[in-house]
C-alpha cells in the first residue's frame, strides 16, 4: 500500500510542480490562475464583472504553482476596497458580511486540477523501493506529471494552436502571391491609364486656352491692338507725304488719290476696330 508520507509528498510535488498560467486584470487587480480551457480566448474576462469591472485578465506569470509570485496572492483588489468603502459609508445598518469574491475564491476555483485518480492507483502498484526512487529522481517525477490530464489537455492545446498557426501562415502566404501576382497584372493597365489621364489633362488646357480667347474682354483687346496697328500705318503714309523733298517734284493727281485713300482706309480700319471693342466691353471702352 502507499505510505502516507509518500502519497503526501507525491501530492505536493503535483501541486507544487503543475504548470499554471496566472491571470490578472488589468483593472481591478485581481489576479487567478488561468483555466487552460481559456487560453484560446481572446479576451478573458474579469470574474468581478456583477462588481462593475469592465477589465479582462493579462496573462502575468507562466510556470510551476510553488513559484508563483507572492504580490499575486490574497491580492485585496479595487473591488474589495469599493466594497468596504461603501459598507463603511452606511455604518451600522450594513450587512454585516462584507466578504468579496477576492478573499473567498478557492484554490480549487482559482484553476488548480485535482489530483488524478488513475495516477493514484498507479502509484498503490509501486512498492516502497519504486517509490523512494521516484521521489529521488526528479526526471521521473515529470515523466509521471507528463500523464496528468492537465498536461494532456496543455499539449493537446498547444498542437492545436501550433495547427491553426500553420494554416493561417499558409492561408496569409497565399493571399501575399495573389496580391503579389495582381499587382504585377496591374502595372500595365495603369501605365496605359497614366497615359490617358495626361493626354486628357492636355486637352483639357487647350480647351481651357481656347476658352480664355473667346472672352469679351479678350477679343476687345485684339480690336484695340488691330486699331493701334492700324493708326501707326496711317501715320506712317502720312508722314512718307511729309518727308518729300522739293526735288521730289509734286506728287501726281494719281498719286496723291493712292494716299488719300490708303490714309482714309487705315483710319477706318482703326475706328471700325475701337467700335467693335467698345460693343463687346462698354464699361472698359
């Protein structure tokens, strides 16, 4: 049969070197071990959400029960202190309990596996010698704690995880050749865009050119210009008659008609221009 002291050292050896995942919100404060049913979730919620806390537990610590970090036991959380604050503010009408889910949560609450009791009946076939080997060697010890449901269910957890890994790497390294393959498909066709998109810009300046030129204001400028033109040529046929010298001679009948009518022709060309301004832009004529 097992010995007492050998069943209790094979119980705190269990106890003190299963692996426990320590959760702690990121609110309140209040921290436990982590089911390992609920690592895959994404978000743990806190266990005093009837309290108010809207936090979700942060996985803090990761390793054997005995090492778990003292600051995160009997943690006396916002809860609790909320608690006794307002148990405080009614004085003696309060209930009289003012326990908080914080103190009384269990050990057996708090994520801790029960011993197995197949591992139980394994260890009542081991006689005295067996045993006091398996206390000396720690190596057997984790083969023996290898077989616990809780290190069944976390390596069975941890390949499923490892699985999910995979596929979503294979399925984000597919997507990364289709983008890959589209844009190379795309190059082309915005090339060819790229080029439309200038010739349409082009077009469009010369519309907007052609536009600019048929404004009033800038037609009435062409007529004042065709009128400055043809004033400096009349000018100009009057001062050649100016400029002759008496051996010139006088200007013939036939020549001097040429002159009158060339003046007389450049000055109307200039006022015919001034009008056509003036009745495209009165205000500027």
């Amino acid at each position: 049969e097992l010995g007492g002291s050998s069943c209790s050292f094979l119980f705190r050896s269990y106890e003190a070197m299963s692996i426990v995942f320590r959760g702690q919100c990121n609110k309140c404060g209040w921290s436990r071990n982590v089911w390992v049913s609920e690592l895959g979730f994404r978000a743990i919620p806190c266990d005093h959400r009837e309290q108010g806390c809207t936090g979700a537990f942060a996985l803090v610590y990761k390793g054997q029960k005995s090492g778990i970090p003292a600051h995160l036991h009997n943690i006396e959380c916002e809860c609790l202190r909320r608690n006794a604050a307002s148990q405080q503010a009614l004085g003696p009408h309060a209930a009289a309990s003012t326990t908080s889910p914080c103190v009384t949560a269990s050990e057996d609450q708090m994520g801790y596996p029960p011993f197995p009791a197949s591992m139980i009946q394994h260890l009542q076939t081991l006689g005295r010698e067996e045993l006091g080997a398996l206390q000396a060697n720690v190596q057997l010890q984790d083969d023996l704690l290898e077989k616990a449901p809780m290190a069944v269910l976390a390596a069975r957890r941890g390949h499923e995880v490892r699985e999910d890994n995979q596929a979503i790497a294979a399925v984000l390294s597919t997507k990364a050749e289709e983008l890959a393959a589209a844009r190379e498909a795309l190059l082309p066709r915005r090339s060819a865009l790229d080029a439309r998109l200038a010739e349409l810009r082009a077009l469009e300046a010369r519309s907007e050119a052609a536009a600019g030129r048929h404004t009033p204001e800038h037609l009435a400028n062409e007529f004042r210009a065709r009128a400055s033109t043809s004033n400096g040529a009349a000018e100009d046929v009057f001062q050649a008659v100016l400029d002759l010298r008496p051996e010139d001679g006088l200007l013939s009948t036939q020549a001097l008609a040429e002159f009158r009518q060339l003046y007389v022709q450049r000055k109307v060309e200039k006022h015919r221009s001034l009008a056509l301004a003036a009745s495209l832009v009165p205000a500027a004529a």
